[in-house]
C-alpha cells in the first residue's frame, strides 16, 4: 500500500529533478540580493539596500516553497551548494541591471518547467507553479521601473539620491 501511495502521489524524475534545478537557482537570487544590499548599504543607498535585503528574503520564501512542494509531492528536495555571489559594482545601475538579467533568467527557467510539466501532463506541478509566473511578472516590471528612473534622470549624484528615494516608494507599493 505504501509504495502504491508514493507512485500516486510522486513527482517524476526529470520534473523533480528541474524543481531542484529551480531550488538552487532561489538560493543562489538569495545570496545574490544579501550580496546587492550590502553593497548598496556600503554606498549609501539605504533604500536600495532594504530593497535588496527584501528580495533576499523573498527569494529564500521561494526556494523553501518549492523545497517543500517537492517533499509533500514524495520527491527529494536537495538542499543546493551555492557559489559566492558577485559583491562589487561599479554602479547603482549595474546593481539594478544585473537584477533584471537574474529575473528574466528566473522566468525562462519557471516557463522551461511549467512546459516540462505539459509535456509529462503533471498538472498538479503545473499548478503549482502558476503562482511563480504570476511572481515573475511583477518582479520583472518592478525591476524595469527603476531602470526606467535612470533613463529619466541619469545618474548624477542629486539623480541617485531621487532613484534611492524612489526605490523605497516602488517597494512599498509594488511596480507603480
């Protein structure tokens, strides 16, 4: 009876194996966006640092979702090795760039596995990750909207200081 239970309500290899994929991915955005803020922190965009340290954090929630939607669905959640994130920039635009680069990378990588689970018909891991789709497009337009600040206001000091400010009221209010 148990090993009935396990086939019915298993994930199957290639799809685990994709979600682990995904599970390091989040780790790595985690420590990533620690490695943002603190560098942000260290040249004074305070708001820009809490943005990152927020990100951080959320990235992390996405890891532990997926790490626990494996396990529930009779997989193995691997806890991933990371490398040590990138910690110097050579400007707050770059910061926010880079950003963007990681967010699209993350929703080609969710859309490779929401067509991976057509493909085996698991719609239950289908559904699941609806909710990251959803995630991705906001995080990718929150993104553009700051990169669009600096389009409009370039990055002088007196610009940099207006972005940062701004950074606080995108993060507080979403991408608007």
């Amino acid at each position: 009876m148990k090993d009935l239970m396990r086939q019915r309500v298993g994930v199957q290899e290639n799809i685990m194996s994709l979600l682990n994929k995904q599970i390091k991915m989040e780790a790595q955005a985690s420590a990533t966006y620690l490695a943002m803020a603190a560098w942000c922190e260290q040249n004074s965009f305070d708001n820009s640092a809490a943005f990152f340290y927020a990100q951080s954090n959320e990235e992390r929630d996405h890891m532990l979702k997926i790490f626990h939607y494996v396990s529930e669905v009779g997989g193995v959640a691997v806890s991933p090795e990371i490398s040590a994130p990138k910690s110097e920039y050579g400007s707050l635009r770059e910061v926010f760039e880079t950003t963007l680069e990681h967010e699209i990378a993350v929703t080609e990588s969710i859309h490779q596995i929401v067509g991976a689970c057509r493909k085996a018909n698991d719609y239950a891991a289908e559904n699941f990750l609806q909710w990251f789709v959803k995630e991705q497009v906001e995080e990718e337009l929150t993104v553009k909207r700051i990169l669009d600040y600096f389009e409009m206001l370039g990055e002088e000091p007196m610009a940099l200081l207006m972005i940062d400010e701004r950074v606080a009221k995108v993060s507080a209010n979403g991408a608007y």
